[in-house]
C-alpha cells in the first residue's frame, strides 16, 4: 500500500506556470505507474498525464501536449507535472494516482485502473 500527496497547486495567471508534486510513502514507489488526473466543477475527472515504474515511457491527453512534462525521481519517491503556458481551462483539482504495473509499461488513461490516490491540490488560472 502507498500513500500519495499532491502539493505545488495554486493561483497564476493564464501563461504562467506550476511544478506538482506528487509524493509517495508507506510503499515501494518504484513498483507504481503514476498518473495525473484533473477534475473541474461540474465534470468528470479526466486523465492528464501518466508515466511508467521506469520513467521511460509517458504519455499525454492532447489538450496539455507541448505544455505539460511529467518526469519522476523514484529516489526521492516523487512524480512531477511541470505545467507551462497555463491556460484558464486548466482550471482543476489536480489529482495524482498510482497503479501496480510492469516496469516499461505506459499506466492507462482510465482513472478505474488506478489503486491508490492522492487528495488533490487545486490549480487555478486567471485570464
């Protein structure tokens, strides 16, 4: 079992930019594939970004490609999403999630896959 917490959420204004953190305790880290999700008042939640055990292999919804990087640092037991030229849509409660998966292989962009969640940490852009 693992324990997730997001921190590095708040206020900037539409272009700015944010750094999540996600970090994991109570389990080896390095076993998980780790994904970001969002949800925003009024809808669902919705992936954002995922990366494998390894940090080999990411992957992204295409409303954040070219803006948003996730990386990890299973030393520190901490996934990041670097969050550039944030946009007013970017709104959201930024959730972070892992999942047991195989060490090259790409964590799924359904949040039903995901074993352990964090509490969230809200990101919001001003126009």
């Amino acid at each position: 079992q693992v324990q997730l917490e997001e921190s590095g959420g708040g206020l900037v204004q539409a272009g700015g930019s944010l750094r999540l953190s996600c970090a994991g305790s109570g389990g080896i880290f390095s076993t998980f594939g780790v994904g970001w999700f969002r949800q925003a008042p009024g809808k669902e939640r919705e992936f954002v970004a995922a990366i494998s055990r390894s940090g080999s292999r990411t992957d992204y919804v295409d409303a954040v490609k070219g803006r948003f990087t996730i990386s990890r640092d299973n030393a520190k037991n901490t996934v990041y999403l670097q969050m550039n030229s944030l946009k007013p849509e970017d709104t959201a409660v930024y959730y972070c999630a892992a999942v047991y998966s195989g060490y090259n292989t790409k964590p799924p962009a359904s949040p039903e896959r995901y074993d352990y969640w964090g509490q969230g940490t809200q990101v919001t852009v001003s126009s």
